[in-house]
C-alpha cells in the first residue's frame, strides 16, 4: 500500500505542466504554439527567454526530485524506488492534464536521479552529453546520448541492479519521447565539416 501511495504521488507530480503554466502566465503564451509545441522548458525559454525559463526548469527537476525524496526518506527499499523514480518521469512524459501530449522528460529524469545519486548526477550525465554537443547539432542525440553515461556508472562503476534497471528504464522512455528527432542521423557541427574537408585538401 505504501508503495502504492508513492507512486501515484510520484506520477501526479510529474504530470503537473509546469512549463505550460509558467509560459501561460509569465511569458503570456502558448509554448504547445511555440516551435516543436512540445510543452517543455525548452520552448519557455524561447517564448519568455532564460529567466522564466529557468523557472520551468527547475519546477520540473523539483516535481522529480520531491516524490523519489520523500519515498526514500520514508524507508522504502531499494527496488521499491525503481517504479517510484520512474513515476514522475512517466508523468511528465504523459502529460494527462494537458490531453496526453507529453513532454521530453529531461527535467523529472534530473531530479529523480538527484534524490538517487546526489548533484553527482551533472557531471555525470554531462560526460556525454557535451562531447556528442560539441561535434553535432540535434539536441536530442546529446541528451539520448547522457542517459548511457548514467546506465554505465549506475552498472559498472556502482554495481548497483536496481539503480541500473531504473537507469535502463528511464533511458529507454527518454529515447521514446525524442523519437521524432532521433529518426534524424546526427548532423555534425560546421566547425568539424571544415576540418574534414581541410584534411582531406
């Protein structure tokens, strides 16, 4: 029953649209108008700059970290936070009160891994995150590519089963909801292009 609790909770927090709501009353828009109308963090920032941006992206790291904390506090065992850290995350990615149309995810997944493993989660989710940034252009290969970062310390470097299977899910849903952008081969940064291109001169 109290794993039941938990992740109902964790699964209502995440469905909260905090992005919608801060680009509907800070920025004074529609971010499912804006761009890909995926409503993100992302597109607040387009639609209201960073400023309000960062707003929507630190409520949507809160509505993952909150839930995963609370459980944890509460005693749960370890396997029990696998479907628990993966409710927020699932909750942002569907979206139930904005008609199922969900978002990336990103932000839950960071907070649930935050109350998981600590501000550690940054710079390990950045190892390859920045270098698939830096040598090309889809912003959706570098963050599909961070979730394999977080899968090999949570196997190899903590030998931790149920911090992988969780790793193992929450990757498997990010690349689900960039699938559209994840059709798209990687598109290699000009700077790299011209590099090739003076070698081979």
């Amino acid at each position: 029953m109290k794993l039941i609790f938990w992740v109902v909770f964790g699964y209502l927090c995440g469905s909260i649209p905090f992005a919608f709501l801060v680009g509907k009353f800070l920025a004074h828009r529609d971010i499912r108008t804006v761009a890909d109308g995926n409503p993100g963090a992302t597109n607040v920032i387009r639609a209201g700059g960073w400023k309000v941006g960062m707003l929507a992206v630190l409520l949507d790291i809160l509505k993952g970290f909150i839930p995963v904390y609370l459980a944890r506090q509460s005693g749960l065992s370890e396997w029990s936070l696998v479907p628990v850290a993966l409710a927020p995350i699932l909750g942002h990615a569907t979206q139930p009160f904005l008609g199922f149309r969900g978002g990336k995810a990103l932000g839950a997944s960071g907070g649930a891994w935050m109350a998981l493993i600590g501000p550690l989660v940054l710079p390990i989710y950045a190892l390859l995150t920045v270098p698939v940034l830096l040598i090309q252009q889809e912003h959706a290969w570098a963050a599909f590519s961070g979730m394999f970062s977080l899968l090999y310390y949570a196997a190899f470097v903590l030998d931790s089963p149920w911090l992988t299977a969780f790793a193992a899910f929450n990757t498997l849903i990010i690349g689900y909801t960039h699938r559209r952008e994840l059709r798209h081969a990687p598109q290699l940064r000009p700077w790299l292009v011209h590099l090739f291109a003076a070698r081979k001169s």
